[in-house]
C-alpha cells in the first residue's frame, strides 16, 4: 500500500493493548495517540512494549480536538461501543470496531447509518477469518465440494475463572458485555460458521451460568440450529470448560468432511487433490496454543495484522472491507435470537 494510515486506539485494556502493538509495526499504518483515562498507566504500557512517540489523551473530546488522524481502533467494553464510535464518525473518522460491533442489533444499525451519513469507512474485527485451515474451508464450501450439506457447528469450550469476570467490572453484565460466553467468546466461531457455511435461519437455545455465580449472563449455552440452505447445525460456546481448548469448526456432507481446531483436523473430500495433503501439513501447529481458550492472552496477533491491514487495504482502494458493518452484524443477530430462544425454554427463533 502506499498510503500510510494515521490511527488512534481507543481504550487501552488487554484487547487495546493488541491493536497498538499491532498499528505499531505495520507499514501501512501510524499510530498516534491512545485514549484511555488511566493516562499514566498507558504511557507505562506504551513504553514497556518499546511504542514510542506516542501521545495520550484522557478522553475523546480532547483527542479529537487536539490530534489529527483518520482512524479511531474502538477497543472499549462491547455495550460502549456505539457513542464513541459515532462521535468519532461525526467528526470524520473511519472506525474499526473490536467485536461485537455492539450489543444490540438497533445500536448496529446506528453505527452503520452514522458511516453512511458522514461518508466514512466502518469495520469490525473477526481476525479468524485470516487462519489458513478457516480460509481453506470457505473456499472449500465455495467449490461445493462438500456436496450435500448435512452438518456444520462450532464449539467454544473454554475456560474463565471468576477473577476474568471481576476485573474490570463490566465483564458478565448485560449492560456492558451484552451476554456471556456466547457473546464475549463464541462470537467468533459464530462468526465463521456463517461466514463459511450461510446465513442460520432457526435457532433453539438453552443456557444458564454453571460455574460463575458472580455474573449475571450465561457461562455456558447449547443450541440446534438449522440453515437456510436446509443443512442442520450445532452452537456450543462455555467459559465453565477446564482447562479451555481451541475453537473447533466442523462441515460436513455427502462428499466431504472438515474440522478446524485452529488448524485442519480433518480436510477429506471425495475428489481428493494433490493440495489438499499439502495443506494439511502446511497448517499443524508449530506451537502448542489454546487459542484463547485457556486464557484470553493466548492470542495470536499476527491474524489481527492481517485483519487490520486487509481492511485499511480496501479502504485505500475505495471499497468497504470484508469485515464491513453489515458483515460484523450478522453474528450478533445469531447470538441475540439464541438468547431470545433460552429466554423462551428453548423455543425456536428466526434470526433477524
């Protein structure tokens, strides 16, 4: 790319932290100012991961007053995303918005409307779409190679202690997280089921908190879905799963079969390919990782690079990115018919 995006990161928490080490060593990218109110711990941050030139501003108002850049990185709790984010937009910035985009699907809407009317860019960030086993099953799912579809699900069965849910203060609460497990942790695998398999049509949900006595949202929650395209599917997202293990994806049909764990598990087609065995060598794992699901810092950050760089790619070339708005909603009006239907005993849902 060859022009070089001048950012800013709002909210310096553990995810905000990512997203300045990752600004900080792109090419196409510059970062400039980080907003969080605990100024003096940021600039402590900052200078630990060895980010220099940096300026810290305690709020929005004074960043957008005092700094001049064209990108604000939203990386606040995930029910206080919609007022930074369009108070930045009025004022002319493009946004690229931590998952979940927002909470609630109305809020979504605002966001999207508010980049449309202020002629701005805005994104969300579902860094595993860049895995190479996830990117590997869409295009399979593209080629129709697993023929008839039957099944497809993801499992977020990880682990969380109540010391996660304490810090911080936000996290469990319908007000700020929006939900529990599903919302905070499954929304990606979520993500890539729809992502790779289509649009889920019905939903029925169960869900309650089996471990967490502390949060008032589900720590762990089982759903049966089905498909538009007719195909039948599972969603299983936990925080109450010890010790935690990596998100799994699994496809299949009448000519194929594959599971994602992070890598391919399993990639077995009827018109088996010289490549396919090349890639399943290609993706194993080089290091042993929960991804994420021991611990929230067992991330790999190489797939928000590329995440953010794809986006500010599309944007130079004046086009919305993969991760648009109207993308990054889809997952959330998954989780929230979900709720809808454990709320209800279990009763079916269409998804909005």
């Amino acid at each position: 790319m060859s022009k070089k995006w001048r950012c800013a990161v709002l909210g310096a928490g553990m995810v905000g932290e990512w997203h300045t080490k990752v600004l900080s060593g792109l090419e196409c990218a510059t970062l400039v100012a980080v907003c969080d109110k605990r100024v003096e711990k940021i600039q402590e941050q900052l200078a630990t991961n060895g980010i220099t030139g940096v300026q810290v501003y305690p709020d929005l108002e004074e960043l957008l007053e005092k700094e001049d850049f064209e990108v604000l990185h939203v990386c606040t709790p995930s029910g206080d995303h919609l007022e930074p984010a369009t108070t930045a937009m009025n004022a002319g910035k493009n946004i690229i918005c931590e998952k979940p985009l927002e909470i609630q699907l109305d809020r979504i809407d605002q966001m999207i409307e508010s980049a449309k009317k202020n002629k701005v860019r805005l994104a969300g960030v579902f860094q595993n779409r860049w895995n190479e086993s996830n990117k590997a099953m869409k295009q399979a799912m593209e080629e129709g190679r697993f023929g008839t579809l039957a099944f497809a699900g993801c499992y977020t069965e990880w682990y969380r202690t109540d010391q996660y849910y304490r810090d911080g203060g936000w996290r469990g609460t319908w007000k700020y997280d929006g939900g529990g497990a599903v919302m905070n942790q499954s929304v990606h695998a979520i993500d890539l089921l729809q992502w790779i398999v289509g649009p889920v049509k019905t939903v029925s949900a169960y869900a309650s908190s089996r471990i967490h006595p502390e949060i008032e949202v589900e720590d762990t929650l089982a759903c049966s879905l089905q498909f538009a395209n007719g195909a039948f599917g599972v969603i299983v997202g936990s925080t109450a799963m010890y010790p935690g293990s990596p998100a799994r994806i699994e496809v299949g049909g009448s000519n194929g079969t594959a599971v994602s764990e992070g890598f391919l598990k399993t990639f077995k087609f009827r018109d088996e390919r010289p490549s396919d065995k090349e890639l399943l060598e290609r993706v194993k794992p080089k290091v042993e990782s929960s991804a994420g699901g021991a611990s929230p810092r067992d991330v790999r950050l190489e797939l928000h690079t590329a995440n953010i760089t794809t986006i500010l790619k599309a944007w130079e070339e004046g086009r919305d990115a993969e991760t648009n708005g109207a993308e990054a909603r889809k997952a959330v009006a998954i989780v929230l018919a979900m709720y809808e239907s454990a709320k209800k005993g279990g009763m079916p849902v269409n998804v909005n």
